[in-house]
C-alpha cells in the first residue's frame, strides 16, 4: 500500500492503533433534552468506514418533527442556561474540556474510523484542538464585559449548528464551545456520514453533568440540517460547509431576525518565491494540499510558484509526494487516508478528470490503491490557467493544481482571482514581502511560511464567497452575541 | 477508638524552588488562632530566604514566561483541581486562621478555588484584550503586546489568608511572571500549605515562592533587591508602603500600591495583571510591491 519508490533500505512496519479504545454501539439515537431517543418515525441510516465499507453503526435520521422537539428543548433550557453566572458556565466548559483530554485516545480512533483520516492527524491535530477550543472558550464565559462587546453582552438565544464532514468533531467544538460560553444552547447537526464523535459528544456532556437540553444533537442528511435552519424557534444559524449550501441558507434566512454566520468553501493560493526556503516550501506545499487528503476549506488547493524555481520546486515536490504513505487510516505512520465518501470520491475523480481534458498535464507517483473503500491518490496537475476547471472550482481532495507567476504584483492577481477568499499561504524569507503580499490578499486567513495551523485563540473565516463571520478569538464571540 | 488516637501535627515550612526549606536563619514563630491557641511554629524567614528566592524566582521565569498561554492556562487550571480535593483542608486552616465559621471559611476556599480559574482563563486573553495591532500612518505592521515584567515580589494581604493571597498571586503568574511572595504576617499557614497544592500541579518550582515571618523584615530586602522587577503592596501599611516605594525606585520597580479592599470575592478586573505586565511594540515594514497595484 506504500508509493514509496524500492529506493530506502527499511519498508515500514505495519503500526496499527488499536481499535480496542473505543466501543461503537450497534445504534444510536438522537440526542434531545438530555436524552437518547429514537426519531420521532423510526428512521435510521448506516454510518461506514470509508477505508474498508465496513458498517460502524446504524444512526437515528431526525425529520421535522424531531428537530422541532430539539429546538424546544434547547429553547426550554435557554432560560436557565443564560441566566447562570458565567463562571458556572465556564467550569461546565472546563469540565467538557478535561474530559474530552481525557478521552482523546478513544475520540480519535473513532474519528479515524467514522471519517477515514489517519490516526496521526486525529490524534495530533484533531483531538488536541478540540480540547483547546473548549478550553479557550471556557475562559470567556465570565470574562464577556472584556471582550469588546460593551460591558454586558447578551446570548442571541438558540443556535441551529450544521458542520461539514471533513474535521466532525473540531467543527462541533468551534461551533458548540462559543455557543455555550456565551449563554446560548444548541441544536447540531452533524454531518451524514460522520456523524458518531458528535454522538460520543453527547456522552461527554453526561459526563460533565452539563444540564439537559443545552446540547442537543440530530443526525440525519441535508433535510434534518434544512429543517434546523429554517426553524422560527432557532434565533442563530452557523454553517460550515459548501458555497452553493451557503447561500441556500442565506436565502432562506432572508427577511428573518435570525444572526448568520457561514464558514464556506475555498482555493487557497500558496505563493512561493524565488527566495523562499524550497525544502520547507515544499513540505508546507505539501501539508497544505494532503493534510486531511485535502478535503480542507481552506486547503493551498493552488501552488503558484515563481517562474525561475518552478522546476527545482517541481521536482522536489514530486519527490516528496512519492514519499507519503496511503492506506489504512489506522496505521501510525499512514500519511494519506480514505476520501470521506463514494459521493465524494466520484467529485473528486470527475475533476481530475476534466483537469485532464482541459490540458492540464496529470501526475501521480506510483500508488497502489486498497481494494475496498474510497481512494484517491495524491496527484498533482501541471500547465495548469486560470481558465481551467481545477484552477477555479474547489476539488476538496488531494489534488494540487500548479500555476506560475513572474512577478509579486502578477502572484497577488492571480491568488485574488477567485470567488473565494478563506486562506492563503506566502513563502519567502524576505519579511516585507510577506507583509506587502498579505495586506494585498483577499483572504480571511494569511500563513507565511506555514500553512494549516489553527488555534482556538485566532479566527478563521474567510472574505467573498467563503462565508461571513469568524470563528475563534476574541473576533468569533460576535456571532453568538447580541451585539 | 479514635478519640483515644493522638493527631499527627505538621511542620510548617516555606516553599522555595519547588522545594520546601525550613528557614535558613533556624528560626521560627508561634502561630495562634484568633483566641490565642497555639497552632504551629511558622518559619521567621530571614533577608537570605528572600534572596534565596529571588534566585529561584529569576531562575524560573525564562521558561514560565516562555511557555504557552495555553500552558500556563492549563496548569493553573490544575491548581484549582488540586485545590478542590483538598478542600476541607483549607477550610479548616481559613477558619482557624481568620476565626470564622466552617460555613464561611468554606466560602473563602470556594472563591479562591475559583478565583484560579478565573486567571486559568486570563492566561490565553490578556493580550488579545490589552494588545492590538496599531494603524501608524505608513507603511508598517506594527503591533503591541503584552509581556510579563520578571520576578514580582508580593506581600500578601494581612486578613485575608487565602482568599486574599490567591487573588494577589493568581494574576501575577497567569501572565508569566513569576512570584515571591510574603504570607500575612499573622495568618501564614493557609500560605504555605499552598505550596503543597502548587507542588503537585505541574506548576515549574520557582514560579511562586512562599515565605512566612515579619512582613516589614523580608519586605525591606525584595523592595531594594535589583533582580526583582515589580512589587505589590497589598499586604503592607501606610508607613511601611511609603518605605518599600522608595526602596523599590533605585531599580525603578514596577508598584503596585495598597488598596482598601473590602471583599476579596467580588469579580477581580484585569489591574492586577496589568500591573505586572510590559508593552512591547514591534514595528516592520510592509514594504511594496510596485506602482501597478491590485485591484482584486
């Protein structure tokens, strides 16, 4: 399952994390007022691993009726909830967080498994963030005079959460963890196919003895997470996911008091110069496109690499890529896991594809894919314009589109050269270049010669058709608040 | 049966480097409750202990101050944890101390259990609260940030055993400081069983040291010492304040005066972290990028 060219002296050993941690139920119920209850007509769909197609769990589908009972019951609990002083409401939050520390070995498993992504990244990105996030938030429950917002900033009420696939339980901490720190319950939906961390989220409330309807959880596809949105009792809508959703909801809110935030689909510019450190460009290229097999918003979908190091980098690029390792997500030392879905696998082939009849020059190292579950193998497109397909629509897979440029002024037009503008990375060694470039980007989050790092303490949203509104920081507690 | 069972006393001592040290004068003092019973010998800490634990102070703060926010949340944090299970402890020592009521006393632990939570949270937001990038007229990044002063000497309120002396020294190390601190002169046993909690809560030794003895005695050395940075007064009087001030002018000290202070428990504002910190702004140039310009 290596790409490795036969060229090292050592194959790597079989590492796999244990399974053993983590104990999935045959089903799951939705979690309303405190409790596990089947859908109001009995509905139930499968959740599987994408690397193998195995069945983890069989998951209640919530419908109308189910959702209308969650917004009630988190309108119920809205009452007491936002009357708490915000240092009670902190130590719920400081509970929830040492839980969920404690409980990272387990979480990320089961994540790996829900979602395909490999154990490296769920247990050293993934988890650890999710911590910090309730962590971070815990702090502001009863510091809110401090945070800018006048000297007492109020709860909007409800807040109707719908998160994407790509992180399950990261983007249920960035959504739920401001929520409550501010003094507003939620109703969240998770994603279709991941939908088991935020069920074990459930758990963890239990266990922080968090009281009941201030956290309610309905699973199910797109129509539980248009039922939610659309429900007059929900007073805030948060959504992460795709532009085309995005702006669903935005119509659907239209002419309503309900506060929007939306945290939507990029294609991140990475910019290298000729001065820039090319190893640690290389590898920040590389983590910018693969990390998470590249189904990241905010993803550094385009390398556009300065014309007189365009080959070295290229070649350097390639070399590094035939080094990562795809297979099964469990394996310690896998780089590259599963594609999240067959719904998912088969945009992303189609995109390549048409990259391909475009013109753009196609390239992947030698790969042998696994035989069952959903694959695709990290490739990279060359000779790639601004006019094709792959250099405008967002892939969100392991594909790496590459376009030149000559000048600075000619990297900044054709990184703002989207509908997008979430992310956007810079390398080079000279430090007023990199802060010309990024007063110039029209992007929500800039990195210099780094790509990928999130922290709780710094928000991430992005300009234009990536969405309004920030998550994290001081800047994210806006959107729950009535200001 | 129990009743026939002799109790097993403990021997008081102070809190220095992470370890805890008798005096290195020998000496000690009686400690009574508020009726005049007797309830330990405290050690009459000397002008060496004081130096002792600047040394250890100094020596802590490049990586207290260098660790993460994050960090430093956490295990402050985790002190709250500490305190929690050793709660009846606490209350037993604040009500003999301060001669309150269980009920009350326990009121004071629970505060101050607290009141670490409150600075766990400080830690990761000070500087998003009191920093900023500034919009000076060219073309600069320029950006102000908060950074810890050093080693701040802390003399603990008088009354407030325990309540009093988280709220002074919680917010000193939440931002990266790091502490002496003086115990009230006649309530010191709360102050010194803390270290016990500190001890255990991943806390780096030297970060907080903990004295016992006569205020006016290890004050004078810490307010002339030129390796401390700052000082708070909290714990002195009018006379003795005005003393230390001058003393704490010759290195220009940083000083945070003493303030009436009725009740230890209301919600604390960022002052106290304030007091202690730096403004550090860094100035650098955004260059450009040629006449033409995007228009996006």
């Amino acid at each position: 399952m290596t790409m490795e060219k036969r060229t090292s002296a050592f194959e790597y050993a079989p590492a796999p994390e244990s399974r053993a941690v983590v104990d999935i139920a045959p089903s799951y119920g939705l979690f309303i007022d405190g409790e596990f209850a089947e859908a109001a007509d009995g509905k139930v769909f499968k959740t599987v691993s994408p690397a193998t197609e195995e069945v983890l769990s069989e998951v209640a589908e919530a419908g109308e009726a189910d959702v209308d009972r969650a917004v009630r019951a988190a309108r119920k609990a809205f009452e007491t909830w936002s009357a708490l002083p915000g240092a009670e409401r902190a130590k719920y939050l400081f509970r929830i967080a040492r839980i969920l520390q404690e409980r990272g070995r387990e979480l990320a498993v089961l994540e790996t498994l829900d979602n395909g992504k490999p154990i490296r990244e769920t247990r050293d990105a993934d988890l650890p963030l999710v911590a910090a996030h309730f962590f971070y938030h815990a702090g502001w429950a009863d510091k809110l005079s401090h945070a800018g917002y006048g000297p007492d900033p109020r709860p909007l009420g409800v807040a109707g959460q719908v998160i994407p696939w790509n992180f399950p339980l990261l983007m249920l901490a960035w959504k739920v963890a401001p929520a409550l720190a501010t003094g507003n319950t939620v109703v969240l939906k998770p994603a279709e196919t991941t939908p088991l961390s935020a069920l074990f989220f459930a758990d963890v409330c239990r266990q922080a003895g968090l009281p009941k309807g201030v956290v309610n959880i309905v699973t199910g596809d797109g129509r539980a997470g248009a039922a939610l949105v659309a429900h007059p009792g929900v007073d805030k809508v948060a959504f992460t996911g795709s532009t085309a959703v995005g702006k669903q909801i935005a119509r659907t809110l239209a002419g309503t008091r309900k506060k929007l935030t939306l945290e939507l689909g990029g294609k991140g510019a990475n910019i290298v110069f000729d001065d820039a450190p090319l190893d640690q460009a290389v590898e920040g290229v590389v983590n910018g496109i693969f990390f998470n097999q590249g189904q990241v918003c905010c993803a550094g979908s385009r390398l556009l690499v300065q014309e007189s190091v365009h080959d070295e980098v290229l070649d350097a690029l390639k070399r590094r890529i035939s080094t990562l390792r795809l297979g099964d997500p469990l394996d310690k030392n896998t780089d590259i896991g599963a594609i999240n879905s067959a719904q998912q696998l088969a945009r992303i082939t189609a995109l390549a594809d048409r990259g391909e009849a475009e013109g753009a020059e196609r390239w992947s190292p030698a790969c042998q894919l696994p035989e069952n579950g959903y694959w695709f193998a990290p490739t990279l497109f060359t000779n790639v314009t601004q006019a094709h397909t792959i250099a405008r629509d967002e892939i969100f897979g392991p594909v790496l589109s590459v376009l030149t440029f000559r000048t600075p002024d000619e990297a900044v037009a054709k990184a703002n050269n989207t509908p997008y503008g979430l992310s956007a990375g810079i390398w080079t060694e000279k430090g007023s270049r990199i802060l010309a470039v990024a007063n110039r980007l029209r992007a929500g989050v800039v990195w210099s010669n780094t790509f990928n790092k999130f922290d709780p303490t710094s928000p991430f949203g992005g300009y234009k058709e990536s969405g309004h509104g920030r998550e994290g920081g001081r800047h994210g507690l806006e959107a729950y608040l009535d200001v | 049966m129990s009743d026939a069972r002799l109790s097993v006393l403990k021997t008081y001592k102070l809190y220095v480097g992470g370890k805890f040290p008798r005096s290195e004068s020998g000496r000690v003092y009686e400690v009574t409750d508020s009726k005049g019973t007797w309830l330990a010998n405290a050690p009459l800490s000397s002008r060496k202990d004081a130096r002792d634990a600047v040394v250890a102070a100094r020596k802590a703060f490049g990586a207290w101050s260098g660790a993460t926010a994050y960090n430093r949340g956490q295990i402050l944090y985790r002190i709250a944890e500490m305190l929690e299970g050793r709660r009846d402890q606490y209350v037993r020592e604040v009500a003999e101390a301060e001669g309150l009521s269980k009920a009350k006393a326990a009121q004071q632990v629970d505060a101050a259990i607290d009141r670490w939570v409150w600075y766990a949270g400080w830690t990761d937001k000070i500087a998003q609260v009191v920093g900023g990038a500034n919009p000076v007229a060219g073309p600069y990044f320029n950006l102000s940030s908060p950074e810890p002063t050093g080693v701040v000497a802390v003399l603990a309120p008088q009354k407030s055993s325990f309540l009093g002396l988280v709220s002074v020294v919680a917010p000193v190390i939440a931002t990266g400081n790091t502490a002496v601190v003086v115990a009230g002169e006649r309530v010191p046993l709360p102050a010194l069983s803390l270290g016990e909690v500190l001890a255990t809560s991943d806390l780096p030794g030297g970060v907080v040291n903990i004295l016992s003895g006569r205020t006016a005695e290890i004050a004078a050395p810490l307010a002339a010492h030129q390796d401390v940075n700052a000082i708070d007064l909290a714990g002195a009087d009018e006379a003795l304040a005005k003393e230390l001030e001058i003393a704490a002018a010759d290195n220009l000290k940083r000083v945070l005066r003493p303030q009436p202070v009725d009740d230890w428990s209301a919600t604390p504002g960022t002052e106290r972290m304030t007091a202690f910190l730096e403004t550090k702004t860094v100035w650098h140039p955004t260059g450009a990028l040629g006449a033409s310009g995007s228009s996006y």
